[in-house]
C-alpha cells in the first residue's frame, strides 16, 4: 500500500512541475511577452550603441590631439595673412589721384556657371 501511495505522489508531483514549466513557457511566447522582450533588448543595444559612439568619440579626440601635437597645429594661430587669391591685372590704382577701378584677373579655373552639363 506505501508503494502505491508513493508512486501516486511521484506522478502527481511530477504532473505539477511538467504543468507548471508548460505554462511557463507559454506565458514568455504570448505577444505581450514577446513584445516586452524585444524592446528590452532594442534599448540595450542602444546603450551599447551609445557607449560605443562616445568611446569613438573620446579615441577621436584623443587622436587629433596627438596629430595636433605632431603637427605643430596647438600653438595657435599665425599673425601671417594667407596670399592673395586674386592678381591685379592693370597696376593704375597704384599712382596717386588715380580714379580707375582695380581690374583683377581671377586666378582659378572654376567656373560658376552651375548648369554647365559639361
């Protein structure tokens, strides 16, 4: 008789965790529970998308500093204007009591003319 009681108890216990470990399961594939589940994991890749984008940021920094120092370009910047872009064609501005415009000669080959198909 206390094997069959024995063996009674054993199955139904077993019954009660096999039910309760379905049910579980099936409580994380219901579409709330998934839906739960994707939008936790969509933020967690955005805050290690996040702290990606600032460790590039922070190398980058890092780096210009470097090539900066390198370069000579942290000593700040030169009293010395840049050269002239244009050069004077006609040098009649140049006497005094002189009237005449200053005609410039441009000195690129880039045109303006935006619809050239060419």
């Amino acid at each position: 008789m206390f094997r069959r009681t024995f063996w009674f108890t054993a199955g139904a216990a077993a019954g009660v965790w096999a039910t309760t470990k379905v049910n579980r399961k099936l409580r994380r594939l219901t579409p709330e529970s998934l839906a739960a589940q994707a939008a936790n994991k969509a933020i967690d890749a955005g805050h290690r998308l996040k702290e990606f984008a600032l460790d590039v940021r922070d190398g980058m920094a890092q780096r210009e500093a470097e090539l900066g120092e390198v370069l000579g370009l942290n000593h700040g910047p030169d009293t010395e204007l840049p050269p002239q872009r244009r050069i004077a064609a006609i040098g009649d501005h140049e006497r005094p009591g002189s009237d005449k415009q200053i005609k410039y000669i441009e000195n690129t080959t880039y045109t303006y003319n935006r619809n050239e198909d060419h």
